[in-house]
C-alpha cells in the first residue's frame, strides 16, 4: 500500500511540475512573441517616418516648381499615427511636433499657386520656407527614428 501511495504521489507530483514548466514556456513565448510583434511595427513606423523625410524634399521641389516630372510622394500619415499610437505611446508628443511642423507645408501650397513669377519677392519666400520647414522636419523625423531605434532596442 505504501509503494503504491508513493508512486500515486509521484504521478502527481510529475504532472504538476510538467503543467508548471509549460505555463512558463507559454508565458515566456507569448511575451517574446508580443515583442516580436512590436518590434516590427516599431521597424514599420520607422520606415514610414522616412519616408515623409525623403519626400519632403520631392514636395519642397515641386512647391518650387511645379512643372518638373516628379511624382508627388503619398504619405502614410494615418498608419504611422495608429503605430505611434498603439506600439510606442511615449512618443506621442514627438510625434504631434513632428506633425504640426509637416502640417505648414499645407498653406505653402496655397501660396505657391497664388504667386506670379514676376513677383521676385513672393519666389525667394517661398523657396526660403519649404527649405527651412524641410530641415525642421528633418531634424524631429530623426528625433523620432533615434527614439523607435531605443525602443526597439530594449525589446
């Protein structure tokens, strides 16, 4: 009877540390998963990012000229905002001064359709703003991307 409750006792004791192992295995897979997960979202923001920082000079040529053949370059705005939002929150204020700074482009459009080229002026401001309007954006873009890259990082 004795030999009996002693191997009853390790039966259990066995499928308790194997239920146990497998919990863990599960969490630890499920937590390395869910970084997985962010850390290609946070790479997919970071593409994005770029993306507006190497066309913004595509934009700025064409506010310049707007009969050279390039293709005005579309921006994942909405995306990047939903990443941003959803897989790096602490980069929410960056991200709003990256946006309002990208958003002055908007009434430089306007402008430019409004100006003649005989006003001299009128040209040198408007090729004076976008240049300076595309450093700034660059400079909080790269701001952004160093930040993704720490985030990542630390996955």
């Amino acid at each position: 009877m004795d030999s009996l409750i002693s191997d009853l006792l390790k039966i259990v004791l066995g499928a308790v540390l194997t239920m146990c192992a497998q919990w863990v295995y599960a969490n630890l897979n499920t937590k390395k998963e869910k970084n997985k997960l962010r850390r290609q979202k946070l790479e997919e923001a970071f593409i994005i990012v770029g993306d507006i920082l190497g066309g913004i000079h595509y934009k700025v040529a064409l506010l310049i000229n707007p009969n050279l053949n390039i293709e005005n370059p579309k921006f994942e705005i909405g995306k990047l905002h939903s990443l941003i939002s959803f897989y790096a929150p602490e980069l929410q204020e960056d991200y709003k001064d990256f946006m309002s700074t990208y958003q002055e482009f908007i009434p430089l459009t306007a402008t430019r359709f409004r100006t003649s080229s005989d006003d001299d002026k009128s040209i040198k401001e408007i090729i004076d703003e976008p240049t300076k309007i595309a450093f700034l954006l660059n400079s909080k873009g790269n701001i952004i991307k160093e930040k993704l890259t720490k985030i990542a990082q630390t996955l």
